[in-house]
C-alpha cells in the first residue's frame, strides 16, 4: 500500500480529466521538511511558525535561519509563512491565564500588543524573501476585523522600506493574506477581500467558533464537525467573497485532508489545499482518479446538505465508488 501510495507523488497535480489543481504542505517542525518533496507537494501552504516561539527563538537571525530552511525544502515552490499564532492552545508564557483562551489574546490580537515581537518576525520575513523573491508570502491569524489587516499591512509596508534604505534584499511584492477561520471574517470576506492578497481557510478554529465547539474538549469532541453544513456555508461565502474580486483561496484546515472533503472543495472551485504531509498521498489518489464533474456534483450536493450525516454520507459514497 505504501509503494502504491508514492507512486501518487509522481503524478501530476491534474484530475482524472486533466483539470489541475495545487496540493501544499502543512509544517511546523524540521522533521518533516523531507516529506515535502517526498509526497510531492507544491512547497508549504501553511507554516505555523509557534515552534519558534516554544523555543524562544524569537530573534531575527534565528528565524531567518529555520525560514531558509524550510525553502531550501521547498524546491522553487512557494511558502506561506504564517505569523505567530500565539493563545489559545498554543500558549505563550507570558501570557496570563484567561477564563476563555480561544476566545482571548490569541493570534493577531496578541501580536498587535507585542511589538517587538510582531516586528522582529515581520523583518526575519521580509529579509528572507529578498533571497527567495516571488516564493514567501505572510499569512496573518485569527483575524476578526479590516482595522487588524490595516495595521498588519502597514507594519509591512514600514519594515520594507527600512530594510530598503539601509540596502537589504526585499520582495516588494511579497503578498499578505489572511487566515479565514473566524465566521466574521467568512461574513464579510466580499468586504474584505479587496484589502488582501489571498484567504487561507482554517476549517479547525472555523468550526470551533462556528459551532461553539472547544477544538481541544474531549468532553464534546463529537460534537466538533468540520462537516457541518454551516461551516460549508461559510466556506462558499469566502470562496464567492474571493471570486468577486479576483484574490485566490485556499483551504489549510484538517478538512483539506480528508479525500471526501478535498475533492468538494475543488468542486466546489478551491482548487489550493494544503494539508498535512501524511495525507498528501491519499488526497492525491483520490483526486487523480476522478473527474472534475464529479467532484464539481459532489460539490452541489455537499452545498445543499441539511446535516453533517448527510456530508458525510456523500463523502463515504464518493471515496467508496470507483474502488
Ligand atoms: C485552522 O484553524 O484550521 C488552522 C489551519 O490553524 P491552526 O490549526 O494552526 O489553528
Ligand atoms: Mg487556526
């Protein structure tokens, strides 16, 4: 079975029909750098960058340094680099202890409050994309509001020209997105979709704050489904968002790895996943072997699921058939 899988890697990125689509990686640690060409993904989508903090490497030439690494991985693919998303399960020291951790300083919130911290990483990237130009952008967390985006962009804008004057290396076109996994940013994502450069759909906290599901509460992990119809209402209304105004979507959550929930997303027209390096084989297969109009009628019919049983129930039929 593993011999059959890593044949997939070496298949192009192309449905059955010849439809293509981009499968990316999702990283957080060194070990599974070799992975990325091994199981044949289009550089990284995701690259959580905490580990970072765990380590208290928060100093530039330390972050450049596993930055580079993780492109060097990459081939000439590119890397998404997804600022600090300190709080909630992934708790920074200094940090106090809150009633609510999710729900609390988490993610973008935190970062607008550490300045130094939000500065040093924003520098560690923009110096590292002026030897890799075209190939780094910046992915920001847990955004809730435009003014957060405004004030991340700005930093950007800053820090190039500082690193300019004083004659470093910048992409000046490195492009910021935005994590989509707060439903008020999926509400508004036609609103705000002019004001970024791309959306990376976080279906693990999009669900959480959707459903009013702790992701990390054992108590009521059945009740934790990426599947639920909501979620894929918020989903089409980020991608429609997007659409509107031309910027490109992607999914980067755990759904991404599931076969079923893939191959609706690219019916669905999200064709940019990205995922654990695991799945990257079993998501390849499945994609290769099936139409784009299959997917594309899978995708309708996820949209117009009542249930998360019945969600699931397509995505069962649909990795069943054809095996
Ligand atoms: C997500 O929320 O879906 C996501 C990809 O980010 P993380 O799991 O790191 O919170
Ligand atoms: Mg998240």
């Amino acid at each position: 079975r593993v011999k059959e899988l890593l044949k997939a890697a070496a298949l192009p990125h192309e449905t059955g029909c010849g439809s293509s689509f981009t499968l990316r990686a999702n990283v957080e640690f060194l070990e599974e750098l070799p992975r990325i060409s091994k199981h044949g993904a289009k550089g990284v989508g995701l690259l959580r960058t905490e580990t970072l903090l765990f380590q208290r490497n928060f100093e530039v030439p330390a972050q450049i340094e596993f930055y580079e690494k993780v492109l060097q991985a990459s081939g000439t693919d590119p890397v998404t680099i997804r600022l600090f998303d300190a709080g909630g399960d992934k708790l920074l020291e200094e940090a106090e202890e809150e009633p609510n951790p999710f729900l609390g300083w988490r993610g973008i919130r935190l970062l607008l409050h550490q300045r130094k911290l939000l500065r040093n990483q924003i520098e560690a990237i923009c110096r590292v994309s002026g030897n890799y130009p075209g190939r780094v952008s910046i992915l920001v967390p847990m955004v809730t509001d435009l003014n957060e985006i405004t004030r991340v962009k700005e930093k950007v804008s800053k820090i190039i020209a500082e690193l300019k004057s004083d004659g470093a290396d910048v992409d000046e076109e490195m492009k910021v997105g935005i994590m989509v996994e707060v439903p008020a940013v999926a509400l508004m994502a036609e609103e705000i979709a002019p004001f970024v450069d791309f959306f990376s759909i976080g279906t693990n906290d999009l669900t959480q704050y959707t459903l009013a599901v702790d992701r990390g509460n054992d108590r009521i992990s059945e009740l934790f489904e990426p599947f639920h119809p909501a979620v894929w209402k918020l989903i089409r209304m980020t991608m429609k968002g997007a659409e509107k105004h031309g910027i490109p979507v992607s999914v980067c959550g755990e759904s991404a790895s599931i076969p079923g929930a893939a191959a609706a997303f690219i019916g669905l027209g999200i064709t940019d996943l990205s995922m654990t390096t695991n799945a990257l084989l079993p998501v390849k297969e499945l994609l290769c072997s099936r139409s784009l109009q299959e997917m594309k009628e899978l995708g309708v019919r996820v949209a117009a699921s009542r249930s998360t049983d019945e969600v699931k129930e397509l995505f069962q039929q649909f990795t069943e058939k054809g095996t």
